[in-house]
C-alpha cells in the first residue's frame, strides 16, 4: 500500500508481524487510532469501512466525514462485450 496501515482485528493472522510491510495488526480501536495519528504526522488518517466509521463516530473521534458515491450499471458478468442487458445507474437523493 505504501503508506502504513492498521488493521483493528480480534486476532492476528499467522505470519504477522512481517518486517517487510507496513500493515499492523491492532486489536483495540483507541490504540488503531493513537498509532495512525502518530504515523500520519501532520498529515491525514483514513478509515476504510464503516463499522470502524460507527465506532469513531459514536466515540466523537472524527473530525470529518468525505463520502464518495459512484454510479455503476449492473451487467451480467457473462455477457461478451460491449455488455448486454445491462441496467443503468438510478439517480437518487438522501437527505442530509
């Protein structure tokens, strides 16, 4: 990845830890998240799924909140290209 990264998980996988990469294993979210700040210097922290978004929210540890949404058509994966029967993205709105 390039960056380090850390993984809050229940157990950590065999093989880890491994010099050779920058992901850590994390088994509590306040440690994740004092580890991350320290590593990310003055730079930014990303959380990548959204329970960790759930537990950082109700624990008033985010200081911001950048959602990305993408339209995507659905098509059957065996349909030789350009797809066939494909369906199109629906547009939709959620208040705020």
């Amino acid at each position: 990845m390039g960056v380090p990264t850390f993984v809050v998980t229940h157990s950590v996988p065999d093989g880890w830890p491994r010099e050779d990469s920058s992901i850590t294993f994390v088994d509590d979210l306040d440690s994740a998240v004092a580890q991350a700040k320290a590593a990310a210097g003055d730079k930014i922290v990303g959380v990548a799924t959204p329970d960790l978004a759930r537990q950082l929210l109700n624990a008033q540890q985010l200081d911001e909140i950048n959602v990305n949404l993408m339209a995507a058509w659905r098509c059957s994966p065996t349909s030789p290209p350009p797809r066939s029967g494909c369906t199109a993205p629906r547009s939709s709105r959620a208040p705020v």
